[in-house]
C-alpha cells in the first residue's frame, strides 16, 4: 500500500452541521466525492495533458451517476485534529449586540455582517443548538490528508490535481461565499493567482482586509452591489440588463406590486420597461425573497414543473487567502442550463398565500465573463489578474 500525505491551511471557517462533534473539521466523506468529480470532469479542461496521461486511472473512478458499485482505487482520511486547537464561531448576517457581547463571554468567535442568513432568527435567541457553527483551526495549525492507494502511479496524479482541486473548491455550507476555504499549506500569492488563471475564465483581486470579519463584510458588499444592490447602490446586474435593446427589467417591480398592494404601504416601484424577467436567477437561484419591513411578506420561488431545475448555484466562487479576496467567475459553461426558463412565485403573509404572480422566465442570453468586467471596472479595491 502506497501513501501519499497532503496538508491544509484552513483561510476561513467551515460552516458545519457536526460542530459539537470532538475534532470537528473537513471531513473525508465531502472532499472524495468533489475530488473524484474534479478528476472525471473538471482536470481535462484544465490540465489536458495530464489527464490524458491518467485517463485510464481515472476511468477507475466510481460514479454515482450510473448504477454501479465500484471499489474506489484509493482511500482518503482526514488526520484527527484536537478540539484545542479549533475555534468556532458564530456567523450569521446579523446578531444583536447583546447577544454577541454573551457569546464572546463564552468563548465563541463573531462574525456577523456576512452573507449567511440561515442562522440568524436562532442566533438571536441565543439557540446554538438550532445552528450551524463555524469551525477553523487556529492560526499556524494545518490539516493533514492522507491518500493510500495500491497503484503508484495515483501518487504523481494527485500531485499534479490537488492544488489545482483545493483552488477552485470550498466545502461545508454557504461554500460560493468564502465559507470552508482550504489551501496547500504554504502556497504563495504568486501561485494561487497562476492556479487561478489556468482554473478559470475570470478573477479579481481585492485589497488585503485587516481580518476575517472585513474579509466577509467586504464579500457581502460586493455581491449585494453585483447581484441586488442595497440602499446606497444600484444593482450591476439589472444595469447589465437595462443596457439590453430592447431593455429588459429585472423581476423586482413586478414582486414589488404584490408586496405594495398585500401591506398597504406605498412603494417607490422603479420599472423602466414592462418586459421584465427573471435577472437575478442568472448569479445563482433563490429559494425565496423576504421583505421582513412589510410584514414579512414572502415570494417563494417556484420552477416550472416542466423545467428540470430545482438548484442553481451562483456562478461566483469567493476564494480568500490570509485576509485577501479573490472573485472568480465559475461554472461559465453551466450557465446555460439556468436560460430561457420558467418560474413563478407564490406570495404568502404569515402562513397566508396570496397567490401567485405569474409565470416570468429568466433571459435568453447572458455572458458571465462581460457581465463581471463591466461591473468590476469601477470597484477601487479591485484589481483583475
């Protein structure tokens, strides 16, 4: 049996649904499944010449897409890992300040302002046991994985593939935000920006944040301001789509009629067309849209029951080393499985429907690659690599 030992540095918390557990950290059943995913699907795109060198390894590979039952070829373990040498912390988009004051007390890390919402209604009332927490090893420590395999030749074909798999891949929960960043220990800026170009079509670089809490905050400005906007600025991506001839509006007005019309309140609708689509689908799917200032009201997403979509990840990935950010715009060649399709949305108040508003498809054309360089012109803290 040969051996082939690999080690971690852990950039930013993994949001984990076993956080209680002793040595609470990546775990071996999440990593093998996306690294023989990568192997099979990914490594011929962008290392061609060593996967046509281990094409036939590879083809050893199980898959859970066909109905077999094949012995891997090789085996991964994650080395256990002290409970004393892991922090956990508490993330959320949001945490009133008392609440944070007593979970520093006891002796938990904060990070709120980030873009992770699922937490937040038990965080609030102080209900750990309802959550997902975050765990990170802390500064200086590193992960060790441990492949064993009969054949030799798996050694050099996991050299060749790892770094470039840990580069384009985050684990755990909320993983396209930063969450569950994992790097080769020791890897240089210089390197991960080469990985990076070979990985993918697009990436920038950010300015270095001061620490973890700036490192989220900064990932949650930014994609607000590229996918919905907030209160200080227009969304990029329904300017993307007003520059279409015709225009095309995003799915927000037509969503805010209903709210305006169930709450009684006086909306300001901005709408500068009637042709209005499903804009905001094309940067990943929504589950629902909350407008908690109008009595909660909530527009639950729903695919057309002809449309084989039910997930669609965002096609951007935050990686992060030390207190940099990296935007990277993945996936670009599936994004075509989420155009031209079909959704509607059912409103409900409180456990009352209301209704649906109608059936609204997503654009028939839309470039990720053109879309990021015209909206990250104008970002200060930005620099395309």
């Amino acid at each position: 049996m040969y051996k082939l030992e690999f080690t971690l540095k852990q950039h930013t918390p993994l949001i984990h649904f076993q956080h209680d557990q002793a040595g609470a950290t990546l775990r071996a059943t999440e990593v093998k499944p996306k690294l023989d995913k990568f192997l099979r699907e990914t490594l011929m795109q962008i290392k061609p010449a060593v996967y046509t060198e281990f094409r036939d390894l590879i083809a050893l590979l199980p898959d859970s897409r066909k109905e077999e039952n094949l012995p891997s070829p090789y085996k991964l373990a994650v080395q256990p890992v002290h409970d004393n040498l892991i922090e956990k912390y508490i993330i959320a988009s949001y945490i009133p300040r008392q609440n944070v004051i007593d979970y520093e007390n006891k002796g938990y890390k904060i990070l709120d302002r980030t873009p992770y919402f699922a937490d937040n209604k038990p965080l609030k009332e102080n209900n750990t046991q309802e959550s997902k927490l975050g765990v990170m090893l802390k500064n200086g420590e590193e992960l060790k994985l441990v492949f064993s395999f009969l054949n030799p030749q798996w050694e050099k074909l996991l050299k060749d593939a790892l770094p470039a798999f840990f580069v384009s891949t985050n684990f755990g929960s909320r993983q396209s935000k930063g969450f569950g960043c994992f790097l080769p220990s020791n890897i240089s800026q210089r390197e991960l920006e080469n990985l990076l170009r070979i990985c993918f079509s697009i990436a920038f670089r950010s300015k270095q944040f001061r620490d973890l809490k700036e490192v989220f905050s900064g990932i949650d400005s930014v994609y607000k301001n590229l996918k919905s906007g907030d209160r200080n600025t227009e969304s990029e991506l329904r300017k993307y789509f007003n520059d279409f001839r015709p225009v095309i509006e995003w799915e927000k007005p037509t969503i805010q009629e209903k709210v305006a019309e169930i709450s009684k309140m006086n909306l300001r609708i901005n709408s500068k067309t009637s042709n209005r689509q499903f804009v905001r689908a094309v940067l990943g799917l929504p589950e629902i849209f909350e407008y908690p200032k109008h009595g909660g009201i909530k527009a639950q997403v729903i695919p057309d029951k002809n449309e084989a979509i039910e997930r669609y990840s965002s096609p951007i990935l935050f990686k992060v080393l030390d207190k940099t950010v990296y935007l990277i715009g993945a996936e670009i060649e599936s994004s075509a499985m989420i155009l031209n399709k079909s959704f509607d949305f059912e409103i409900s108040q409180q456990g009352r429907k209301y209704g649906n508003i109608g059936v609204m498809k997503t654009p028939q054309e839309f470039n990720l690659i053109d879309f990021l360089q015209r909206a990250m012109s104008n970002k200060n803290y930005w620099t395309k690599i």
